[in-house]
C-alpha cells in the first residue's frame, strides 16, 4: 500500500523474515516440549554418538566462526547406544550452540564422549563466560534466560536447555553442570 518508502522494503521484509523464522523456531521447540512431556514413542535404534556430534558440529562450523571458536570432537572410540536419534542429535546441538552463543572472541567447544561407570557420557565442555551457581538449577526451565538483555541477540527461544533435559531424561539420563558450565549427560550404556 506503499506506506513505507521502496528503499526502506528491503530492511522491513528482512526483519519479518526473521521475526517469522524466531516464531516458527518458538513453534517447533514448543511441539517438541510437548512430545516430550506425553512421553511419544519415538523410534529408537542403535545410533553412533561420535557421528551425530560430528554432523553437528559440522552445522554449526558456520556459527562457530563468526566467533572464530574452535569445535572439537574429543572421542577416540565409536560410542553406541539404543535411543532416538533425533532427539539425542537435538541433545547435543542445543548443548553445542549455546556453548558458541555464550563463548568468547577466539573460544573453544570440547565434545566428549566416553564410557565410565556403566554410563554413556556427553561433555559439552567450553571456554565461555558461564553461568554463577545461582543459574544452574533454573537453566533448565522453560523460557529461563541468565541475561534477559542478550536473548534477542542470541535468536533463541529460551526452551533449548528445557528440551535438552526432557530428551535425556526420556534416555533414562542425567544432566549435570560442572565447572561453571561444563554440561555433562549420563545415558545409561545398553
């Protein structure tokens, strides 16, 4: 109706495409929370955890370097295990790519996986600002932000952690945060 200016129409249909690809990204985290909580059968199979954190990294290579962060693969042996492959590959790139999002100019991102006790474990290990003690229990609820002032920067959601910790624990698994954040996940080894 031409109410703005043609050389404005080119910044006004970017921002809607951007808005409309945060809502959309709001309205699949949302379905998937929702899976989740009604406990869906997923397909389960045999999946190789060194190969989906390989697939990962390698989507968010492009991310990483605008940050100039480093992404590594820390796992010598081809861990297996039964589970969903969806949401063990949505596990690991929610870790990866807050670990890029909160990560310094010049950082790093170690994924390990290895066997100790019984236990498959993912570490998600990076060189970010972290997060204080006061955060860890909250980090996993829905729509929680540490820096309420950086979230529309960041393109998130608010709901990767809360569906990080609902696909673990639909494995039968534990997250823990170490160090200041250090996200470990334990998987029972079948």
């Amino acid at each position: 109706n031409e109410i703005i200016k043609p050389e404005n129409t080119p910044t006004y249909i970017n921002k809607i495409y951007k808005e409309a690809n945060r809502l959309n990204k709001l309205i699949e985290d949302i379905i998937r929370l929702s899976q989740l909580d009604e406990q869906q059968v997923v397909t389960t199979n045999v999946v190789s955890l060194k190969r989906i954190a390989n697939e990962v990294v390698n989507e968010l290579e492009e991310t990483a370097s605008l940050k100039n962060v480093k992404l590594n693969v820390l796992s010598e042996d081809d861990i297996c295990i039964n589970g969903s492959e969806m949401l063990l590959h949505e596990i690991i790139y929610n870790l990866c790519d807050n670990a890029i999002k909160y990560n310094k100019q010049d950082g790093y991102v170690n994924v390990s996986i290895y066997e100790k006790d019984n236990y498959v474990c993912l570490e998600v290990e990076d060189g970010g600002i972290g997060i204080g003690r006061e955060h860890h229990e909250k980090i996993f609820e829905r729509f929680y932000r540490v820096d309420k002032s950086h979230s529309k920067k960041s393109g998130g959601t608010g709901l990767g952690l809360s569906i990080v910790k609902n696909a673990v624990k639909y494995h039968h698994g534990t997250i823990d945060i170490e160090k200041v954040f250090d996200a470990i996940v334990k998987i029972l080894g079948e």
